[in-house]
C-alpha cells in the first residue's frame, strides 16, 4: 500500500511539473526582456502594487483554499460534493470582489503617499486580483480532487497567454510594467469558462446548492489560517516594503528580480511535489489512518530533499553565470541573493510537510502561531540590519526565518503525527551534492560564459549527482523501475507524436 501511495504521489507530481516549468521557462524569456526595457524605478512601482495585491489575496483566499483542500474527501464520503463545489464557486466570488474593493478604497484614500506613476497600475491590479485568485481557487479545486492534468492545463495555458500578451506590450506597446498587469487579466479570463466547466465535473454550480452551513465549516477550520497566510506574505514580500523604504525603488527593483529568479527555480522542482503532497497524505489519512500517513510523509521528506538540496548546491556554484547569461547588466550585481533565496523557499517547502500532521488533526492555530513568530522575527531583523547593510541582508533574513518555522513544525506537530527524518538518506544526499558542486565548479573554471557553457554545466551536475546518489546508495532498486517506466512512457509518447 505504501508503494502504491508513493507511485500515485510520485505520478501526480510529475503531471504537476509543467505548472512551474512553464512559469520557469517563460521566466527565461521575460527577464531579459523586461530587465532591458523596463525601469527600475517602473519595477520597483510594479513589485509594491503587486506585494499589496498579493496581501489581499491572502486576506480573502488563503483560508478558503486550506478548507478546499482539506474537505474534499470528507464531503465525498458523505456524498455531499454539489453542495461542496457551489459553496467554494460563490464563496470565492463573493470574497474576491469584495478585497478588491477594500483594496481599492485604501489605494484612493492613499493615493498621496504614492507616487504617481503608480496610480495608473492600479485598476489593472485590481481586475488581475479578481480573475486570477478565481481561476487560481478553480485549480485548488482540482488539486484537492487529485485530477493533476485540469490543474495543469489552466495553469499553463493562463500563464502562456499572460507571458506573451505581457512581452507584447512590453517590447511592443512600450507600456512597460503595466503590460505584465495586462497580461495577467486577459490569460485569467480567458481561462475563465474552461475553470467553471471543470468545477461543474466535480459537482454543481448552481447557486441554489451553495449551503451556508458548510461555508461556516470553511470558516471554522480556515480562518485561523488567515494570520497563518499573512504571515507568510511577510515571510516573502515584507522585505520589499523595507527595502523601498529605507534603500531605493531601484535597489528593490534589483532585489525583487533576483529574489524573483531564485523562487521560480526552487519552484520548478518544489511546487509539483508540494501540490500532490497535500491531497495524497489527506486521502491516506482519511482512508489509511495515521500509521501510514506517517510513513508517506517521511518518504516524501526524503524525494522532496533529492530535488531540492542539489539546486541550492547548483545555484551556489553557478548564480554568478546564471545572472549574467539571463539579466541585463544593471540586474546582475544581485546574483548572490539567487542561491540564499533558493535554501529559504526549500526550508519554507520542508516547513510545509512537517506541518501536515497539525493540518490533518485540523490544528491551525498553531500553524498560526508558528509563522506569526517567524514572521515577527523577520520583520524585527529586517528594520534592523536592511538599513545599515542593504538589501543583501534581506536575502539572509528570510532564510533564518524560514529555518525557525519549519523547527517550531517539527516540534509542535509530535504529539499530532510526528515527522520522522529519514537521515541516513539525508546524509547520501548532501554528500552527493556536494560532490557534484566540486565538478561543476571545477569544469566550468574555463570556459566562457554563455548560455551553451551554463546548459553543459547543468548537464554535468545532473549526471555526476545521480551517479554519485546511486553509488553511495541513494536510490532504491524500486525507485529506479518507475524513473526508468516514466522515461520509457515519454519516449513512446515522442515517438508516436514524431
């Protein structure tokens, strides 16, 4: 059964994967672009606007999408999913527009405090707020259903549209980072019937089956979830508010950037796993018990640490190449913020499933009150050291929080289901990344950098990890069959499309 449950989790994640290859990908493409064309004064007006959106959408979703996710397979038990589904379809609705309302009263009776070239990104934030949280809770869904492939697909193909209608009228337009906003709402809404027609395969949208009683259920459980949810916003985005106040908008613009590029890395490898982890450990819960949900979160401790620990070792290595080969020249002095971003999201990841067990006995006061602490933490530190030191520090600050929160997990989730390390494998893996560094930094010392240099250097690594992971027995005899049948299915997969 445990095999089978890994296989599953192991499955969904890699059908999760394109939902953050995309993003990192595109990635590729719009930073040096809009690195080249737009402002750093303009970014920095971009990154404030969306931080305070970002805080809004925490506000009005982050409770609901924990309910989502939570609740599915105990409403499908008792046959109650067309109440389910209308009450997440209006509820979400409802809450939307009215943050974006509430957000646009605080930006006109602020509207002196800012500058004025940031007023015109304002309605175009406030529309992308409403159609991207709503496709965005569509996709949770989907997630808490387990159905990965309508997870994928809405996430793509929004995120593809807003990408290229964002390059458009960026390089085209000249609009600079009003385009980005642009993008975003036009690739929401036109996603927007796709999302609906998914939710009404799960059950039905019909106002008449929304039920009050299980809204209130979501609230119960979700709201403690909120401070959570706006701790963690002050986790990831409070350090670009200090920064913009007691540095320069175009120091944030340089922070946000790199900070930027480091997130969608990490979250290329860290996203897919963390999507299907949620869902698998609660259908195991309510299905399987305890005892074996325990033994899946320690397994998927260890696959999420294979992917994870090796990039932060890669990026330590290569960030300086990275930066140059990807940005313009007046982004590129921040590439050490790139691996110390990397170790924080991966810390914030691990954090995540040591948290599962206070999840799963709906304990979310005290994931409250841990990232509350955190939070708290970074913050003092922040206006502290970010003045006297710059916005280097910050990078620093949000990796030690980060540590605090996933320690105050581990120790206050024992007495619900306790998360047991897997240390010996741990051990396997951080000695093969560091090997694999030794190469990479060795190979690379001389060649030119350019994009082809950088793709051999991250060839290399890949191939001397795995062989090293393998060597000192990382690897299982198990988990090298299902690598070996998931490359076999996209090799015939090719092939016939070939």
């Amino acid at each position: 059964m445990l095999k089978k449950i890994l296989r599953t989790a192991g499955t969904d994640a890699l059908k999760y994967f394109p939902v953050r290859l995309v993003p990192a990908l595109t990635a590729l493409v719009t930073v040096p672009v809009f690195s080249r064309l737009i402002a750093r004064a303009d970014y920095g007006d971009f990154y404030l606007v969306n931080s305070a959106v970002s805080l809004t959408a925490t506000f009005a979703t982050a409770w609901l999408n924990a309910s989502i996710v939570r609740f599915y397979w105990a409403e499908e038990k008792e046959g109650r999913l067309d109440e389910y589904v209308s009450t997440v379809v209006w509820l979400s609705f409802a809450v939307l527009l009215a943050g974006a309302a509430v957000l646009g009263v605080v930006f006109l009776v602020l509207r002196d405090s800012f500058p004025q070239t940031l007023s015109r990104l304002v309605p175009v934030a406030l529309a992308g707020l409403v159609m991207g949280q709503f496709v965005g809770i569509m996709q949770q869904l989907l997630r808490a259903a387990n159905k990965p492939s309508k997870y994928a697909i809405l996430s793509v193909i929004s995120n593809l549209i807003a990408t290229a209608l964002g390059v458009f009228f960026v390089a085209v337009s000249h609009w600079g980072s009003l385009g980005i906003l642009v993008g975003v709402v036009v690739g929401n809404a036109f996603m927007l019937p796709l999302a609906l027609r998914y939710a009404r395969a799960e059950g039905s949208i019909s106002v008449r089956h929304f039920r009050a009683n299980t809204a209130r259920e979501f609230a119960v459980y979700g709201i403690p979830m909120i401070p959570a949810a706006i701790s963690s916003w002050v986790l990831v985005l409070s350090d670009r508010y200090i920064i913009g106040l007691t540095q320069s908008v175009s120091d944030l613009g340089l922070y946000g950037t790199a900070y930027g590029l480091g997130d969608k890395l990490m979250g290329l490898v860290t996203a897919p796993l963390l999507i299907a982890i949620g869902p698998v450990l609660i259908q195991t819960f309510e299905r399987e018990g305890p005892k074996l949900a325990q033994q899946v979160q320690t397994q998927l401790t260890r696959y999420y640490a294979m992917v994870t620990v090796p990039l932060v070792f890669g990026l330590i290595v290569l960030s300086k190449n990275f930066m140059q080969v990807f940005v313009g020249p007046l982004y590129r002095s921040a590439y050490g913020v790139l691996p110390i971003v990397a170790a924080g999201v991966m810390l914030y990841g691990v954090s995540q499933i040591a948290s599962n067990g206070l999840a799963l006995h709906k304990k979310t006061v005290i994931i409250m009150q841990n990232t509350l602490i955190a939070a708290a933490v970074q913050v003092s530190l922040n206006l502290v050291l970010v003045p006297r030191y710059g916005y280097p520090v910050a990078a620093w600050t949000t990796l030690f929080s980060y540590a605090l929160i996933l320690l105050l997990a581990w120790i206050r989730s024992r007495p619900y289901l306790a998360w047991r390390l897997p240390v010996a494998d741990l051990v396997r893996i951080a000695a093969a990344s560091c090997v694999m560094a030794v190469v990479v930094a060795v190979a690379g010392r001389a060649l030119p950098v350019n994009f082809g240099t950088l793709l051999a250097e991250i060839l290399l690594g890949v191939i001397a990890y795995a062989f090293t992971l393998w060597a000192v027995r990382g690897l299982r005899a198990d988990e090298i069959d299902f690598a070996r049948e998931i490359a076999a299915s996209i090799g015939r997969r090719l092939h016939l499309r070939g």
